[in-house]
C-alpha cells in the first residue's frame, strides 16, 4: 500500500473512531421514557445511566495510558471500540441489571480511545495535528447531534423499540473496527527514548492548569444541555421549541470544533484565544437574563460557538502542552479524568440549588462563575510552554 493510500485510510479510520465516541451516550436521554417504563424503574435508576458513563469515563481515563503503552496505542484504541460494541449489544440484552452493566462497558471502551487518540495521531501524523483534532471533536460533536436527534424516530417511527434504537449504533462501530485493522500494526516512532522520559504531570502546575480549564468547560456544557431545556420550559417555551433550542446549540457548536484547532496550531500562544472565547461566553450566558426568544438564540449561538471552540482548545492543548508521546498519553488521562468528575458534579450541584432556591438565575449566575475559571485557568494553559 502505498504511503498517500496508508494515510488516507488512517484518516478515515480517525473520522470513523471519532463518530462512535459519543452515540452510546447521546442515544440514550431521549430514549429514557422509553426504558424507565418497559423496566418499570425511577427517574432516579433511568437518570443514573448519564451519570455511570461520566463516572466510568473519570476513572478509566487514569488507566489508559497504559493500556495504550502495554499494547500501543493503535491496538488499545481497536481494543476500546471493541469493547464499545460488546457493551452495545450487552446492555439491550436484559433487565436493569445488563442495562448498567454494558454501559459500564461502553463507558470503558470510549475513554480507552478518546484519551489515546490525541497521542496517537500526533506520533502518527504530527504535521496534521491541528486537522486531526478538528476531525475528532467535530465527529464527536456532530454525531452526539444525530443521535439525539434519530434515537427515538429510530425507536417508534422504524419500530425498532429503545433496544433496537440503542443497538443500531454498533453497525457505525464494526465499520470502525473493520476501517482500523491496518493500525494494529506496530508503527516504530523513531521516539522510543522519549517514552522512557515521560514527565509525572500530577505534579505539573501546568498541567493542572490545562485539566482545571477542561473541567470548567466541561461543567458549562453539560450543566447546559441537562438543565437548559427545563429553563426554557419554565419560563414559557414549549417542550418542542426547548428541544430545538438544544440542538440547535449543538450543532452550531460543530463551527467552533472545526475551524479552530487549526488556527491554534499557527499560534506561538494561544492566551488570546481562550480570552476572546471566555468573552464571548460572558456575553452569552449574561444575555440569558433577558427572557426574550429572540436574544435566547443569539445567546446560545454565542454559546454553542464558545462550547465548540472550548472542547477543540482543551484538545489541542494537550498536544501543544505536552513533549513526549507518553507523556501526552498521561496528559490526555489526567485531564479528562478530572474532565468528567466536574461534569458529573455540575449539573448534580446546580440542581440541588434550584430545590433550595427555586430560582433559574442561579444557572446563570453558576455559568458565570465557571466562566471566570475558564479564563483564570486557560491564560495560563495556553502560554507557550511544555511540561517540565
């Protein structure tokens, strides 16, 4: 095969891997109704499926890094989309039992390779970092989108049921698997020194400025895509036009998750960037106080734009940040471990202050404040430096 041909089906796997990092999760919220009454189980069972991804997603980020140095990163990423698919057809298979036990499985198989594939291609293909990344969020992005969007006409429409719904994404995952057998291959960096120079990031300072600025920005995404359609519920808007707004924020989003890594890898620094993003974040969130439909949607596609470009940042920042490939592998774990913990703490804490307070300014005022870490944490993360 030659060089171009290797590569190009390279990319095509990183863009199909990318697609199937998040359709197990976003298939199943719409879908929840559904579950909840064939298994006859509480909001509180049928919501906790969300929370045991994020939660098997913060602990398991910590070990893939050396699952990826035990059997290399291509083989550990096929290993992790594999797992992904067992878990699939597992969790449709049963009662409540095997629901949350293939979800533990999807959640493994994810985090196994999101938080090998950023160190993978940059070894790989370190002159299309910056492409790279864009495929990666903006797969993730957009297919998080689509699921959201065809899980329940895939359920009721096609008759499939929500298991049928829930199995269907594993066709997307085999193809994965299929497209990715050429990287099983051992691939020789010419690097193999470095690796045994790995830097201990949780002693970085730099590095936990880089995971504190990705655990802001994952808290306001996911506080806002679990907590903003009620908001918009309760101050008027139907059910439907909430659920349009959502996903209208989605997929404005996939602008900032494309265009900006590349932009960022032509910059010496990327301080700027994150200010003008944290900026324009401010401007978003304090817009929402004005309960006007109109200034709504300016506000989210402010947000959604800010919400792209700040999951694109925190990726390409572990790259940028870091020197040697292990090292990035280690980065990549510590950050998104860190990542999920606050993501699953974020939408938990605002709502228990909408029971103490009844009052939905709190949300904004919340976002505002995790906008100033997002700032404080990201100037600093985003100097040129490495970790030492």
């Amino acid at each position: 095969m030659s060089k171009s041909s290797s590569q190009t089906l390279l990319i095509l796997g990183i863009i199909l891997i990318s697609i199937n990092l998040r359709t197990s999760i976003a298939s199943v919220g719409p879908l929840i109704p559904f579950i909840r009454e064939d298994l006859d189980i509480s909001n509180g069972l049928a919501g906790f499926l969300t929370t045991l991804s994020l939660l098997t997603f913060a602990v398991f980020s910590l070990f893939a890094p050396s699952i990826g140095k035990r059997l290399g990163h291509g083989k550990a990423i096929f290993l992790g989309i594999l797992l992904l698919a067992i878990g699939v057809i597992i969790r449709v298979l049963g009662g409540i039992e095997l629901l949350y036990f293939g979800t533990a499985l999807t959640g493994i198989g994810i985090v196994i390779a999101n938080v090998l594939m950023i160190p993978f291609f940059k070894a790989r293909i370190p002159e299309k970092i910056g492409l790279m990344t864009a495929i990666l969020s903006t797969g993730m992005s957009l297919f998080a989108a689509i699921a959201s969007g065809f899980s329940v006409p895939l359920a009721v429409d096609l008759g499939l049921g929500w298991r049928g719904s829930l199995a269907s994404w594993f066709i997307l995952m085999i193809l994965a698997l299929v497209v990715w057998i050429p990287q099983l291959k051992t691939h020789q960096t010419g690097r193999q020194g470095e690796l045994l120079q790995a830097k201990n990031v949780w002693k970085s300072r730099l590095a936990w400025q880089v995971t504190l600025f990705m655990g802001a920005q994952s808290v306001m995404y996911f506080t806002m895509i679990t907590w903003l359609p009620d908001m918009l519920i309760a101050r008027g808007m139907s059910p439907v036009k909430a659920g349009i707004a959502l996903s209208y924020m989605q997929l404005i989003s996939l602008i900032g998750t494309f265009f900006v890594p590349n932009l960022l890898m032509r910059l010496k620094e990327q301080s700027n960037v994150i200010l003008t993003v944290g900026i324009s974040y401010l401007v978003g969130y304090g817009a929402l106080f004005i309960q006007n439909e109109g200034v709504t949607f300016a506000a989210l596609t402010i947000i959604g734009i800010g919400s792209g470009a700040s999951l694109s940042i925190a990726y390409t920042l572990i790259s940028l940040r870091s020197a040697e490939d292990l090292t990035t592998a280690k980065l990549s774990g510590m950050v998104q471990s860190a990542g999920y913990i606050l993501a699953a703490l974020g939408p938990l804490v605002f709502g228990i202050s909408l029971d103490l307070f009844d009052n939905w300014n709190i949300l904004i005022w919340f976002l505002l404040i995790m906008t100033i870490q997002f700032i404080g944490f990201g100037l600093p993360a985003g100097r040129d430096k490495k970790i030492q």
